[in-house]
C-alpha cells in the first residue's frame, strides 16, 4: 500500500482563476463561495462566477460580502461569443435570430459549454488579477470541461469557432493560469470514481487538480467507544440490549465508511494523483461561505 | 394493464436513485411488474442489487419477496453516444460505419450533456415494446436540468423534422437551396456568410454528413421520441419530487416544480430524505439508561448531536417546502446507515410500502 500523503507538503498556489467541479449535490457551490471568501478577505476583493439563475451563490454568500457575484445565463453567453466572434452584437442577432441556426445551437450542447468557458475568460480579463472563482455545472466532469477546447479547437481547424477554442486553450488549458479543484463525498465509489478522473485531467490535459476536497467527512469516533457499544450489547438483557445493538450497527456502519475513505485516499497515488485532500467535516447544518473560508485559511489552502 | 411512470426528480445529492430503487422495489413485493431506471447509476448499488451497468434489462435480486418482478435498467453514461448510435442504425450497417467515422460524432460521443439521457429513455422504450411492466420508475439526473430531458427528444426530433438538414447540406454543397430570389433568400444568404465566418468548409461537410446519416434514421428516432415523450407526459405519468437537508434543496425543489409547471405537470408528493422526525427511541433509552463507559458516552453525544441538527434541517426543510409547493403532501424519511446499500434500499422499501397510494396511485 502506497504511504498516506503527508501533512508536511503544503498544498500548491492557487491560479487567478479556479473552476469549482464535482458531481451534483456534493457541495460545490459551498466550496466555491468559499474559496472566493477566503480570496476577498486576504486580497480585498474576488469574484464567484455561477452559471444559471444565480440563487445558490448568492445564498451561501449572504449579505456583506466583497465578493461580487457573477452569473451567466448558458443561452446568453452563446449570444456573447458569436457576437464577439462576428464583431458585433447585432450581427449575431441575426445570426442566433435565424431559424434553423437557433435549433442547430439548440441541439449542439458542446457550443454552449465552449460559450460558457468564454465568458469565463471575458470575467477574468475584467476582474484585474483578483481571484475569479467559478461554480461549475453539475452536468460533465472536470475532465470533459478541460478536454473541450481542444476538441473543439481540433475539429474546427480554422474558422470563428477555431479561433475561439484555441484562444481558450491558451487561456484556460494552462496550470498557471488556471486552477481544477475537485469537490466529491466520502462514500467509497464516488471517491474512487473522482480519484480517476483527478488522474485523467493530469494525464490527459495536463490540469493535475490543485485541491481534493472531500466533504461531510464523519468525525472519528473515541477509540473504545466500538469495543464497549458491543459490551454492552452482549451483557444488557432484552430491551437495553436491542438498544445497544442498534448503536453497534449505526456506529460500525459509521466507522467502516470512514476507514473505506481513508483507505481509498491512501491508495490515490496508484492513480496519479499525489495531492494531499482536504477533508471538510460534517458540519451540524449547512456551512455558509464565511464558514468555508475560515476552515480554508486555517488549513492554509485558500 | 397499462404501464404507469413514476419520474423521481431533485437537486443533487437527495438520495434519488436510493429512493427509486426502494420505490421500485415496494411495489414489485406488492405484485407489480417493475422496471427501475436510473440516468445516474450509482455502481455501488448497482452491484448491491445485481444488476450490470449495460443498455440491458437485467432482473434485480434485492429480497425474496420481489424476486421475479423487480427489473433494472443502468446505462453507462460514457457509453451513451455509442449505444445511441447501436439503437438508430440497428438496421442500417453502411450508415452506421460512416456515422462512427465523423469526426463531429467523434467529438459529440465525448461532449454531448443531455445525451445521456436521451439514449436512456430510448432504452426504456425499446425495453417496454420488449417486455411487460406494470410499473416504470425513472431516476432523473442529478440536477435541476434533470427534468430538461423531458423535451430533449422533441428537440433533436425538430431539428432535423424541420427545414434546418436541407439547409445545413445545401450550405456544405454550396447550394443555392430551392428559391434564390427575394427577401428570404437575401437574408438566408446573410446567415450563411456569417455562418461561414464561424465555421470551415470541411467542419461543416462534416457536421452536414453527421446530419444525412441521422436523417436515414429519422424515423426510427421519430418513433423511440414518441414513445419516451408518452412515458414521461402521458395521464398516466407521475411526478415525485424528492429533497434532502442539503444547501440548495428548498431551491432546487422549487426550480424543479416551476419547470414541471411549464411542462404541464404538478408533483403528487414531496420525498424527503435523511430528514429525521425525532431522535430514535434506542438512543434516547440508552442515554435515560446511563452509566456509559467514557468513550461510549462521547461515541452516542456525536451521534445525538448529528440526529439532532438532522431533525432540525428536516423540520427546516418540511416548513419551507410547504411554502413554496404549498398543498403537496411530504414524505419524510429517516437517515439510514448501512454497509451495503442493498439493506438501505430494503429498508427504505419498508417505509415506503405504507404510502404507495399516494407515492405510485396503487
């Protein structure tokens, strides 16, 4: 078994921009604010980019905040690119006006995610060097994000949308210019499947992720508290004993899925991935972005 | 009988695959005929109920009193342009061999979001002219797009029902199209030159073949959209909305019911997941008890305190659900910890089966 990661490396620097990713559910959004808290109270200011309505940022974010928030609309931000591309807003009116354009954009959803990484780039030309923090869409994994440029890039050869995906390439695909931190839960397939995917984005498009966050991480239980919780349940007669034997179930339940977690991060060096995760504990409710923060710059990984 | 569906929608996160899984398997220990499919296998519980991650119906082995009647349907999503591909030109091999050689196609098979889904639901309809079910139970994707698959079929259908293939291949040509005169064609001519400014010549031939191909096929994909659209908008469709204590539940439960709005639909009931009523009598009967060992007594605190704040996120999630999908009855289950999800479905099976009328209409 390969050694655990150690806590004497410190975690790399973080890009300007940093794009937030993790399946559906896994608390990115929270991680996200997080990190663009932590940016703005260090360096005065940051932004948090969210695509979609925009709600869920500005929720965790509350009220007095300095970082601003950004959304962006998928739909709208094609309109954006092609009227950049095009050179003016008007003609891509006509453009995305015309019928049969419309449900070929419609129907062609890699365009869309190449718009949305454009207007990422736009954000982070205006925000002058303050950390730009982006929420990404539960839909895709990290590594289909980073891969699209050049996909794109390759399959246009030349053209608008060429010049688009390579100049996002150069602008995103680029470890110093741009930082994957990957947001995934203890429970042992999911852990298993992000490791892999962590390795893919090194191997395939050079983007090691510069953060494994594992959230909801159980806290570690006393020692003893097992071996006595079946004690008990061994000596107690019917009614405390059935008691004592629902504890023992809940508690190794608790403790396996927690030594299946440790030992799935322990062997993530088998995969290619050498990075030290961070493991956020189960909160007692939801944890607000000011929370988030201040769990970062304490673990020095702001 | 005819086939009823049961859509389980929610944010990510919400334990929605656990929840069609235990649905699903409630009502085949009733006698029902079931197939469960879900958009986001979960391989975990996917091996728990021995059921391959494949484009096959495969029979789930979960208990004994379900055995003959559960099925389960779990795509592999990184296989899902392929399998499309399989499905569309199951009977035109030549087309089929050009297909798999488009470099757009090459791109799409790696990029295309809402694919996935699409293909699952043309599985779910390939399976029912296959088999018989009394009951479907679908699994959305994890997120407040889930339900976009919904009109995703329709869409791709337009697409090439309408003018946009002809004009797409008379692009790549260079045609001039049928009429070359007056206003129409002027500003049609107007769109291509931009059109051409975005794209190369030989992207377009591609993404103009890409289309061709699929027009073969067009009516087979007319008939499996049609099917799918019957499934999910049909009178006999139901809507679950399904939330947990998370960060976005209120929200994501209310962007969902709005999308449902638009699609015509209003959920039956709220599933709430992992929001406890009350802390379990065993626990609090070991604490009255007392006289716990030291490591014992912190080990039972941690576990309290975490029931706790469940059962105040679950109150907190139940008040605000009530308020933005007012009239709708909730469902509220408790946190189930177990090593093998095969035993958190049987046990979530057993709370559901006393609400199947309101969950499944039975």
């Amino acid at each position: 078994m390969a050694e655990a990661p150690t806590a004497a490396e410190g975690f790399p620097p973080l890009s300007p921009i940093v794009l937030v990713t993790g399946k559906g559910g896994v608390g990115k959004t929270t991680l996200a604010a997080g990190l663009a808290e932590a940016a703005a109270r260090r360096d005065g200011g940051a932004v948090l980019v969210e695509f979609g309505d925009g709600d869920s940022g500005a929720r965790v974010l509350g009220r007095g905040s300095k970082v601003r928030h950004e959304v962006v609309e998928p739909r709208t931000a094609l309109e954006m690119s092609v009227g950049r591309l095009l050179g003016s807003k008007m003609l891509a009116k006509v453009f995305t006006g015309n019928f049969a354009v419309r449900r070929m954009l419609r129907a062609a959803p890699a365009l869309r995610e190449l718009a949305m990484l454009d207007a990422v780039g736009v954000i982070a030309d205006a925000a002058k060097g303050r950390r730009v923090v982006v929420d990404m869409p539960a839909t895709g994994h990290g590594l289909a994000w980073m891969r699209l440029p050049m996909q794109m890039r390759d399959l246009f050869g030349s053209g608008g949308l060429y010049e688009l995906s390579e100049r996002l390439v150069r602008r995103l695909v680029v470890p110093s210019a741009c930082s994957v931190v990957v947001v995934t839960l203890p429970e042992r397939m999911v852990l298993q499947e992000t490791l892999e995917l962590c390795g893919a984005l090194q191997r395939e498009v050079g983007m090691p992720p510069a953060r494994l966050v594992v959230n909801r991480f159980p806290a570690e239980l006393p020692p003893d508290a097992i071996a006595q919780a079946r004690a008990l349940a061994a000596s107690s007669g019917a009614g405390a004993g059935e008691a004592a034997e629902q504890l023992v179930a809940l508690l190794e339940a608790r403790e396996s899925a927690r030594a299946e977690a440790l030992a799935t991060l322990r062997d993530a060096p088998s995969v290619g991935v050498a990075l030290r995760p961070l493991l956020l504990p189960v909160a007692a409710g939801d944890p607000n972005a000011a929370q988030v923060a201040e769990w970062l710059l304490r673990e020095d990984a702001a | 009988m005819s086939l009823r569906t049961i859509v389980c929608a929610g944010g990510g996160g919400v334990g929605k695959t656990t929840t069609s899984a235990a649905l699903a398997l409630a009502l085949a220990r009733q006698g029902h005929r079931t197939l469960v499919v879900t958009v986001d296998p979960a391989r975990r519980l996917a091996s728990a109920m021995g059921v391959a991650v494949d484009a096959e119906v495969h029979e789930a082995r979960v208990d004994q009193a379900s055995t003959g009647r559960l099925f389960a349907l779990m795509p592999e999503p990184r296989r899902s342009t392929r399998t499309f591909i399989d499905l569309l030109f199951a009977d035109e091999p030549e087309a089929k061999a050009r297909m798999l050689k488009n470099r757009v196609y090459l791109l799409l098979a790696d990029a295309a979001a809402g694919m996935h889904e699409v293909v699952s639901l043309m599985l779910v309809a390939k399976a029912i002219e296959e088999h018989a079910f009394d009951y479907l139970v679908v699994d959305t994707a994890p997120s407040r797009q889930g339900l976009d698959f919904v009109s995703y079929p329709g869409r791709l259908a337009t697409l090439y029902e309408g003018r946009a293939v002809t004009w797409l291949g008379n692009l790549a040509r260079g045609d001039e199209g049928e009429s070359s005169g007056g206003l129409f064609a002027a500003g049609r001519r107007r769109v291509e030159g931009l059109f051409g400014r975005l794209v190369n010549p030989t992207t377009l031939a591609d993404l103009a073949g890409l289309f061709a191909e699929l027009a073969i096929v067009k009516d087979r994909f007319a008939r499996l959209a049609r099917v799918s659209e019957q499934l999910l908008l049909g009178d006999l469709t139901r809507y679950l909305l399904v939330a947990a204590p998370t960060g976005s539940a209120a929200a994501d439960a209310d962007y969902l019911r709005r999308r449902l709005k638009r699609l015509g639909q209003r959920p039956t009931a709220l599933v709430l997941n992992r929001a406890d009523e009350s802390v379990p009598d065993w626990l609090s009967a070991l604490e009255t008890a007392g006289g716990l060992a030291a490591d014992l007594a912190a080990a039972l605190g941690t576990v309290h305190a975490e029931f706790h704040a469940r059962q105040r996120a679950g109150d907190h999630l139940a008040e605000v659900l009530g308020k933005s999908v007012p009239g709708v009855p909730a469902v509220r289950l408790p946190t189930l910890e177990a090593r093998d999800p095969s035993q958190i479905v049987r046990q979530l099976a057993d709370r559901l089966a006393p609400r199947l009328s309101l969950l499944a209409g039975v």
